[in-house]
C-alpha cells in the first residue's frame, strides 16, 4: 500500500528493532548465513519482524543513523525490500551528542527532519526516544495525523506495539485542506 493518502512508518533501529535487554527465553531467532555488518546487536533483530512490519498499512520508511546499512543488514534480515531512509540533515551538536533535547525542552534532532520528510502526510513514528517535548512539537506544526508511539528499548516492539500502530494506521487519514488551501490536482 503505497501512496500520497497512504501513512508513512518511520522506523528507529536501535531500541525498537535491537533491543537491549537481556535476550528472551530460548535467546534470540538464528538467521542463515553470517551477518554482512559484523556488528553483534544485529543477532537481536528477530526475522518475525519483517512480516508484521509488511502487514501494516502504511508505507515503511528508515529513520535511523544507520541509514543505508538499515537496508544492506536489516531489510535481508527481516524480509524486507529496500526502504526509503531519511537523510538526515548535518548534526550540530546542541543537543551534548545525546541525540536528545537535553533537558531544555527542544524536540530530539529527527523530528523536524520527519515531519518535512512527511509533507503533509499522515505517519507514526517508532522510537525508544521520543519525549513529551516531540509530542508537543508534531502537535503543534504537523498538517496530518500523526502517532508517535515510544518502544521500551530494554525489550524492543511487542505484539501490543503492533496492535496499536495497526489500529491507528487503519484509521489515519490525510489532513483535510483547508479553506484557501490550494489541493494538488
């Protein structure tokens, strides 16, 4: 389901995908052959993923800082075709390197770039560091719905994540324009 009407799924990497606390009972899902990244968190990543990432509507898009490795080590990993990423813009380093709004009351560094990156349409976006400050900031200044769904990092999306993007991915609707609004034919 692609498509100007259809919700955007931007998807975090660490935290959501790789959890990062201790690993389930039996330990984490085997995947064939080596992993193309070398890195040691990718084990983590459970293929059953893949498939309930594919049976939301919506269109699924990176949004991570590991950018085109996501598509070279994750999408084989979890089924999935190539993505589309968010480029992310130059970092400056007012938020320490934390990646988050330090404390001042400032949205974390991907939420401008995701609701640009969105241009009006409807989107989730799944992440373990989304604050109260993000909320406020999409609230204020995005035209569409929008659903940012936090993941606890320590045990990454659960079935109850999924039901409940499921639930408002079927329900999200472009932003209606408004009156003087000019629509794109």
């Amino acid at each position: 389901m692609t498509g100007s009407g259809t919700p955007l799924l931007f998807l975090d990497v660490d935290g959501p995908l790789i959890p990062f606390g201790a690993p389930p009972p039996g330990g984490y899902p085997t995947f064939p052959g080596p992993d193309p990244s070398g890195n040691p968190l990718v084990a983590r990543v459970d293929p059953a993923l893949g498939r309930r990432l594919l049976a939301l509507p919506c269109e699924l898009v990176w949004a991570t800082t590991w950018l085109d490795d996501a598509n070279d080590c994750l999408s084989p990993r979890l089924g999935l075709p190539q993505l589309p990423l968010v480029d992310w813009p130059v970092a400056d380093d007012e938020d320490g390197g934390t990646g988050q709004d330090g404390g001042n009351g400032e949205p974390h560094w991907k939420t401008r770039p995701l609701l640009a990156w969105a241009a009006g349409r409807p989107f989730a976006w799944v992440d373990d560091e989304i604050t109260l400050a993000d909320r406020r900031w999409v609230e204020a200044h995005s035209p569409a719905p929008a659903l940012l769904h936090r993941v606890d990092p320590q045990v990454g999306l659960t079935y109850a994540d999924f039901a409940a993007l499921d639930a408002w991915l079927r329900t999200a609707r472009p932003a209606t324009p408004r009156k003087g609004d000019r629509a794109d034919v």
